[in-house]
C-alpha cells in the first residue's frame, strides 16, 4: 500500500537524519526542511575544456551519452529518494554537449517531477536562445563555472576572466534564472580571491549566489593536492577581507561541518550585510516551520501566503521576526541610503571536496551532494574517486519503443586498445532500497 506524500515525506526526512548523525544540530537544514543539498545527474562526460584540476576520467571522452530513458529513470530515483522540489544539478562533463533537444526534454521531465533544477557549465556553448529554450522548458537555476583551471585563451588571471564572466551574466538576464557563479579556488589563484569576491559584490543585483570549491586531487587533472594555504578557514578569511568586516559563519548548517559553509547575505549600497547573525532564533524558526515545503519553484507570492498563513498560528513569532527585521535594518540604514533602497541576495557558499586518496566514512556518510547512479545516490566525492566504476559499467534499460536494450559505455575497439575490462562496481554504492521503502 502507497504511503501518503506526507508520510513519505516525514520517512525521507528521518532518514536524512538517521545520515546526519551528530551533525544534526539545531541549525542544521538537512533533516528538517531539506532531505538534501542537492543531487548531479550527469547526463554526458564529455567536455570542451581540459581543465588543470577536472574530477572526469581519462576515459570520459569516448563515453557514450546515457540513453534519455535511463536518465528519466535517474530523474525517477532522486524524487522517490528525496522528494519534490529536490535541487537537482543537471551536469557532466558539460551539459550543453548533449543534444540539445534532449537537454531540454532532461530539463522538462524534471521540472514535470517537481524537481529544482541547475543547469551546471563552463558557458561556452550556453547560448542564449539555449538558455531561453531551457528556461521555458523550467530550467530554475544556470550556475556557469569560470576560473584560471580552465586555461582559456588570453585570460591568465581571475580578474581578466570578469569580461567573461560579465557577458555570461548578460546571457542569462531577464530569463527567469538564477545565475550562480562556480570557483575552483586553487594555489594559482587564491591571493586574488578578495578581488573575485568584490566582483560578485558589485553584480549582486544579477548574481545571487557564488561558490568557491576547494582545490582537491580527483580526476584527470594535472594538478595534485592544494597546500596550506588554502582551507575553509583562509577562504572564510579572504571573503571577510573582500567585504571589510568578519562574517557570522556556520549559523546556518547544510551538511557535515567540514565540507560546506554557507552565508546567506544582503547587498546594498555596495556593502554586505548576513542574513542570519542569532543562530538560537535561526534554530528555533526553522524547527517550527518546517513543515513547510514551499521553495522559489513555487513563486514568491506562495512563499508569502504560506508563511503569512503559519505565522496566523504562531502569532509570537511576529513580534520575534519584528524585532529581528527592525534590528537589521537599523544595521543596514546607512547602506539602504547610499543604495537608494535596494537590496540584493548573495549566498558565499564553500565547498571542501576530499582528494581522491583521502575518503572520510563520516563525510561520505553524512554527504549532502549525491550523484545518481544506476545503482542508486553516491557521495559526490566517493563517486570522483572511483568514476570509471560507475560510467563504464554497462546498463541494461528500457528503451523508447518499450524494449529492453543494452548501453555499452565504450565500443569494443577503444576497450581493446585501451585494455579496459569491465569489472563489477567496487565501492559500496547504495541500493535502492530507501525508494522500495517509500513507495
């Protein structure tokens, strides 16, 4: 017998929590109102950059595309795992690889499922009447990935990779979309890290979200493990430095301690203001509202009526979100001046990937960024650490004319030239059996 969404959804939650452990705090969101962070299906490996740190295999290139079907089958499998409204990054490789009509059917399929979705790429080939397309196809997020790894022709610097950077943002103006900025932040290009920051500052009227993602030893790349100079704590710093002022960190908890840090902030009049600074009122308003499960894909005026409707029961939550909304904006009043009253949302998120040799059981077992596999969610870095064993590994699936059909990742002649055999899966990826549950 069917469980009840609501049923089903309390299930995903305990589960979430039973992963989480002892990094369920009280501020933690995971558990309460996300079953996850996010989930990546990489709907093709290939990729038009050869990046100086790169999580894809030197095979990934001869990789053939997952059939569509099994990708809708993935897409299936993240919402009996983590429910609607789950952020879904759809990614590679580079997704714009993918034929584009297929992409758009990805995308479609998802936003049918009541997923959240990101469309994860370097930009190169995200045109703008694709991201048009994907938009109307309910394409929530564009998130383009842009930094000194990729070695693009005549930028050497962070700073002269903005005029690029900037013609994206325009790309994706007046679409609908959220545009988020990813940065591998590595020994080359960590000193000009305030100066990055700054930029996203001045754009945060377009940018709404930047996430700088740690230098890790993973993949094909040339590039080995980063020094000590770079860890969550000097990049904590050098966003402090950008803004002139020390953050509130880890008020606001997504996953385990040591992989993210996220800090929700305003913008106005060129300077930065955090959303959260008392983490008992944070811990507190997120324990009472949980239940509800409106996001951004519902609209801004269902997130209001929603909230206005559960603040109508708990009436002393107006006077607390009085006083703490009158106590920012006396903070912001000199800023709310020189910005004429405008204001903008920028979320700094940090992300703390493990080297390849280097798998924490604790962080892979509490991980808020999954993959999806034919075997069910991995652990992102569990999944960069041993790629082959999941994209080599043959599918058998149902094709479009209802027929069960055979996906061989490489042809035989590139397997024999390059003396793969396939072998079984050697981590231990999860089973399905959390979806078989809630069904």
């Amino acid at each position: 017998m069917a469980c009840s969404p609501a049923t089903t959804r309390q299930k995903q939650l305990a589960h979430t929590r039973e992963r989480m452990g002892e990094h369920f705090t009280p501020n933690q969101l995971l558990g309460r109102t996300h079953t996850i962070g996010c989930v990546a299906l990489e709907i093709t490996q290939k990729c038009n950059l050869d990046c100086t740190l790169c999580y894809l295999s030197e095979h990934s290139q001869a990789v053939r595309d997952i059939p569509i079907q099994e990708l809708y089958k993935r897409l299936d499998a993240i919402l009996a795992h983590y429910g609607p409204g789950t952020s879904v990054q759809i990614t590679g490789g580079d997704p714009t690889l993918r034929k584009h009509s297929e992409l758009i059917d990805i995308v479609a399929y998802a936003n049918k499922l009541g997923l959240h979705t990101a469309l994860f790429t370097n930009g190169i080939a995200a045109t703008r009447p694709l991201l048009t397309q994907l938009a109307k196809a309910g394409l929530n997020d564009v998130a383009f990935h842009v930094d000194t790894t990729q070695e693009r022709e005549g930028y050497e610097s962070e700073q002269s990779l903005n005029v690029i950077r900037e013609h994206y943002i325009k790309r994706a103006q007046g679409l609908g979309l959220m545009v988020i900025f990813n940065t591998t932040v590595h020994n080359g290009n960590f000193h000009e890290l305030p100066w990055l920051v700054s930029f996203f500052v001045e754009n945060a009227n377009t940018v709404s979200f930047a996430s700088f993602q740690l230098q890790a030893e993973t993949g094909r790349g040339e590039w080995g493990a980063r020094n000590d100079i770079v860890d969550p704590l000097t990049v904590k710093s050098s966003i402090e430095k950008a803004v002139s002022k020390t953050l509130p960190w880890e008020k606001v908890r997504i996953g385990h301690s040591d992989c993210h840090s996220y800090m929700p902030t305003l913008v106005t009049g060129g300077n930065v203001h955090a959303v959260v600074d008392d983490e008992t009122l944070f811990a507190q308003f997120i324990e009472d509202f949980k239940h509800i499960q409106t996001t951004r894909q519902h609209g801004k005026g269902r997130i209001v009526l929603d909230y206005t409707k559960a603040l109508a029961t708990k009436p002393k939550w107006v006077w607390r979100l009085t006083k703490a909304c009158a106590k920012k904006l006396y903070e912001m009043r000199n800023s709310l001046w020189q910005g004429k009253g405008k204001v903008h949302k920028l979320s700094f998120f940090i992300q703390n990937f493990m080297d390849a040799s280097a798998l924490q059981e604790d962080r892979v077992h509490a991980c808020s960024f999954m993959v999806m596999t034919a075997d069910g969610p991995v652990s992102m870095c569990q999944h960069n650490a041993h790629r082959d064993d999941y994209i080599l590994k043959p599918i058998t699936y149902t094709n479009k004319h209802g027929r069960v059909a055979q996906y061989e990742p490489l042809g035989e002649r590139y397997k024999q030239e390059n003396m793969i055999p396939f072998t079984e899966i050697s981590t231990n990826a999860p089973s399905n059996a959390l979806a078989n549950e809630l069904r």
